[in-house]
C-alpha cells in the first residue's frame, strides 16, 4: 500500500480457498481509529446529544481476527455486542488533509465488526476498555479498491445474527461523512498508509434491544455490505 504497488503487472496465481487462511485485511495497522455514533439511527438509540464534531476512540491491532478466526466472547463478561461497519484503508498519508482531497487517500474497503463488551465499555465515559479485548474485531475478507463502488453513498452496510437481520442502513446515513472523518482525524494526527478507520454503526446493536441481544458461543455474526464483501464469524467463549 504505502509503494502504490496495489495493481498488479499481470496475472495472479489462483489458490482453492480452502487451502489459504487469512489473515486481518490489514494485520499490523499503526493506527485503528473508530468513529463512535455515526448513523443518526444509533446516535438516537443511544440518546446522545447532537455534536459538531465526531466521537473518536481506538482500537489495539491484538484486538483483530480475520475471517476464518473465531469472535472471542471474554470470560469475565456476557455483555457482548455487535456492530457492523465499513473500515477504510488509508493508502497515502499525510496531515491536515483536505475534505475535497481526502478520497484521494484511500486505499480501499472492508467489512468490520467492531464487537463490543458492553459492561466494560459503559465502566466510564471513556469506554475503550470495552473495545479492545483480544479477539473481538473481524476485519476483512478483502480489501475493495475504490474503482468498484460506483456510489459509495448507496452502499448498505448490515448486520445479521443467526440469519436475522439486525442492522441496516446506507452509508448516506452517516453523521459525518466519510471525507469529513479523515479531514478531521488527520488534523490531531497524522494518518499513514496501512492505517484503519471504522466509519460507525447503524442502529439496531444488541445492547439497545428490549431485552437485550447478546451473542454467545455458537452463534454466527454475518457483516455484509454492498459491493464490499460478506465477513462471517462465529463466537466462542474464552479458553
């Protein structure tokens, strides 16, 4: 990504999928940002006030699993969430990047599954403890390049659980766009090629259901966005 060399010169060898296994579409990014309460049907369900700027935490790169890998439900909580998302992959870096210039710094797309322990989320106001135990964020199978989404604003990003859909929303429903995101991390710091941003989920998270909808070991959580892919995980619990 950071050599431009995304394109390739000529034909690919071609593997059974059966015989690869994956790895996070990124495995060592240096930066995994996330954009919390991005989608006004989320950001009503949660009660949140209306902001002028986006509400932006981290993730640890220990935190990711691929698409073959298992969703880690930690032993010390039940409280876990899902919440299915489009990554972006920074492809040139820089600083201060402008709103207008800003698509122009990205690589591509993924499926991502920002799986979320509640209770250690909801510990303080600064909830990273709940977003970053080991093994709670799928990321992948591919990385889509942007040539193939003729309109990004279209795209529905979903949510399905056991078969069930439980989010659903186009990325037209963002708070805060995708060129407004960048422009706005890359002022307090500096973005790099390789670096992630999870872009928000929509409404319909398990934690803000009557009763609650929390996965548990065996079930299967599907994140599925238009032209962008399909990442299916299964939950276990912690060894």
């Amino acid at each position: 990504i950071a050599a431009g060399a995304l394109a390739l010169d000529g034909p690919a060898p071609r593997l059974p999928r059966a015989a690869v296994k994956l790895l996070p579409v990124i495995p060592n990014p240096g930066k995994i940002l996330c954009v919390g309460h991005n989608y006004e049907s989320h950001r009503k369900e949660t009660g949140r006030a209306e902001v002028a700027h986006p509400s932006i935490f981290t993730r640890f790169a220990d935190t990711l699993v691929a698409a073959d890998d298992p969703v880690i439900r930690p032993a010390i909580s039940g409280d876990l969430d899902y919440e299915a998302e489009l990554a972006i992959v920074i492809g040139c870096g820089g600083r201060n990047i402008p709103e207008a210039e800003a698509m122009e710094h990205v690589a591509g797309f993924a499926c991502f599954n920002d799986a979320s322990v509640r209770d250690w989320q909801w510990h303080t106001r600064q909830f990273i403890p709940g977003k970053n135990f080991p093994g709670t964020a799928p990321f992948g199978p591919e990385l889509v390049t942007p040539d193939e989404i003729a309109d990004l604003r279209a795209v529905v990003v979903r949510s399905v659980l056991n078969g069930e859909v439980m989010q659903e929303a186009p990325v037209a429903h963002m708070i805060f766009p995708i060129p407004v995101i960048i422009a706005y991390v890359s002022q307090f710091t500096p973005l790099a090629p390789g670096d992630v941003i999870a872009t928000g989920t929509p409404g319909g998270v398990g934690s803000k259901r009557t009763p609650p909808v929390w996965m548990k070991p065996g079930d299967e959580i599907e994140v599925r966005i238009d032209g962008v892919g399909s990442l299916v995980s299964r939950i276990v619990a912690e060894a």
